[in-house]
C-alpha cells in the first residue's frame, strides 16, 4: 500500500481486494518502474518478492492441497490437485502431484513465509536514491 501512495486510505483502497499474488505483482511493477529507488534497493527489493511469490506457491500447494493418508517415513502425503504433465492420454488417468512432508517441513515453510514477511516489510518505506 504504501508503494502507491503514503496516504494509507489510497493504497488501502486500490489493494483491498488483491490476493496476495497480484499484491506481489504490483509491487514489483511499481518497484520496477520506480524513479526514486535505487539500484541496489530496486534489485534487493526484486529479490525479496521473487522470494516472496515462491514461498507464497509453496504454501499454497500445501494448503490447498488434499493430505493423504500416506505416510512414509513419518511424513504425510499432500497431493496437488493440478494434474501433472498436462492432461492424460486417452484411456487413461491423469497424475497427481504428491509431496510428502512432515511437522518440520511445515515448520520450515512457516518460516520461510515469516523471514520473507519481515524482510519486505524492512522496504516498505524505500530510501529516496
């Protein structure tokens, strides 16, 4: 929000109903196409919501995922309900992709979205170049 304006009601206004995807998107369109940012923070920012959109598809595959129940070395099975390869020949079924993941693997992705929260939330207020 404050990417677009620093008066809070008009970024509130136009990212209200934003998914956090398209969030990312826009900012890195305004960080991008920024005439105040730096270089350096221009590509740090970059980065971080690169890190951001990938952390994000990671948890979403698990959250909207359907668990199994699977389990192979203590780790429970999360199929993804997009079909992998594309759709299946004739005659046959499709595959789902499957990972399979256990307490701290989730621990771990739940950190992942939280050192990724912070740290964006460190460029919140870029420095003027």
């Amino acid at each position: 929000m404050p990417l677009i304006n620093s008066d809070f009601e008009i970024g509130y206004a136009v990212t209200a109903n934003m998914s956090a995807s398209s969030m990312i998107q826009l900012a890195k369109k305004l960080v991008s196409e920024s005439k105040t940012v730096s270089d350096q923070d221009r590509a740090e920012a970059l980065a971080l919501l690169a890190e951001a959109k990938a952390a994000l598809e990671q948890r979403n595959k698990i959250l909207h995922a359907t668990v199994g129940d699977s389990m192979f070395e203590g780790k429970m099975a999360f199929y993804n309900s997009r079909r992998k390869n594309g759709p299946a020949a004739a005659g046959q079924q499709p595959q789902v992709e499957a990972a399979f993941h256990g307490a701290k693997d989730l621990d771990e992705i739940g950190a992942r979205l939280f050192r990724v929260s912070e740290d964006l939330w460190g460029y919140v207020h870029l420095p003027p170049q």
